[in-house]
C-alpha cells in the first residue's frame, strides 16, 4: 500500500484561510463545488461568483490545493462558537434542525463546540478513472484529509472540544472510511437534499481516527 503520509504532500497543501483574499478563493471553490457542479444552490443568487453567507464572519476557513496546478479544490470552514455569555448564537445546524437540539447530547458544551461546515471538494480533486498511477489515485481518494487536518489545527488553535455537522449520507460514507466517526443527533432532517445532524467530542474522534487509520491520523495530526 502506498505512503500516504509521504506521497500525500506532494499532490495536496492544506492552507489556513488568513487574509481576505485566501477568504474569497474559499468562497470562490465553494461557488464552483456548489452552484455549478452540483447545482445544489442557484448560481444567480451570487452575481461576483462567490458562494456566501452571514456566518463567514464567525468562522475560520481552510483551503485545499492541488500542487499540479495550483488551483484551489476544496474547503471547509469551523464556525467558532460564542463564548460570551451574553451572546448565545445558535449554531447554523441548528437554525436548520431545532434550537437546542444538541443540548443533551453527551459532551456537547456550548462555549467550547464548533461547527464544520461548507465541506467541499470540486471535480478536479477526485480520483481520475483513466489514470495507470495507482499511487496518485490512491492520494487522491484521500483529498478530504487535507480539509481535516486544517480542522483540526484550527480546532487546537482555537480551544475547539466537540465538533458538530450536518452531512449528507455520501459525505459521511467517506468520513467513515477515513476513521471519522460522528454519532447521530435526532432524525435526517431536510436540507438541500437529506442531511443528518451530527456532533463527537473532538479528541475522542482523533483518537479513533487513531485506532482505525493510524495512517490518516499521522497526516492530520501533523502541525501546519
């Protein structure tokens, strides 16, 4: 089986969304992943092509590259909890589920749990059907550990313990396969097609990812 701690960075760089111009590249990625490859939002909706909304300003964003080309591929973002005791925000997961519908669930705090949100690969980060390099492939099959390895340093940087998400059924299958477990918070809900609410305590997610992939969890354990 391939090195995918050592082949890994040859194809892919995670960045940390820094400057307002990184910003837009995610927004950009997201347009692209969005509105025009899978056509899950109107495109008209965003004139300068760039797919956002109002909880941008609360979040901190990561880029996927695709060394090749340096084109951006993917991104996803950690919308940072509230932890001003006046300002209780919901998260958006919940703007969409229910209101509190994580206040119950085992490790679940407020102040200290996050978002990961605008999950998104384009077309040119998947696996190419027609390629005779199998170590290529297999790097590539692996291009969302790059968004997770920003997450979670970002998560580190930002004192983040418990992620929660809403992700569709695909999404998740691919998590898995990584190690990335999440447990199921209520019913699917709705939401551009069915999304299931999601959230695992951050360190006991690693330390599964640990157990199952030691080789995933080398890779996004790695400082950036």
């Amino acid at each position: 089986m391939p090195d995918l701690v050592e082949l890994y960075p040859l194809i892919f760089e995670t960045r940390l969304v820094r400057t307002p111009q990184q910003l837009v590249a995610a927004q950009e990625v997201r347009y692209r992943a969005y509105c025009e490859e899978r056509r899950l939002m109107d495109a008209a909706q965003f004139p300068e092509q760039r797919e956002n909304d109002v909880d941008d300003a609360r979040s901190v964003h990561v880029l996927l590259v695709l060394l090749p080309t340096g084109s951006v591929v993917g991104t996803v973002r950690l919308v940072l909890p509230a932890r001003e005791a006046s300002a209780r925000l919901l998260l958006p997961v919940e703007r969409v589920a229910a209101p509190g519908c994580f206040e119950s669930v085992p490790g679940f705090d407020r102040e200290s749990s996050a978002e990961v949100s605008r999950l998104c690969l384009t077309r040119e980060a998947a696996p190419s059907r027609k390629s005779d390099d199998t170590e290529l492939r297999y790097v590539q099959r692996h291009a969302m550990v790059g968004l997770v390895r920003g997450l979670v340093s970002l998560s580190r940087e930002h004192g983040v313990e418990g992620w929660c998400a809403m992700t569709a059924p695909v999404t998740r299958r691919r998590l898995t396969w990584l190690g990335i477990h999440f447990a199921s918070v209520g019913e699917p809900i709705e939401h551009y097609g069915p999304k299931q609410p999601l959230f695992s305590p951050f360190e006991a997610l690693l330390e599964t990812v640990r157990k199952e992939r030691p080789d995933v969890w080398e890779l996004i354990t790695l400082p950036l």
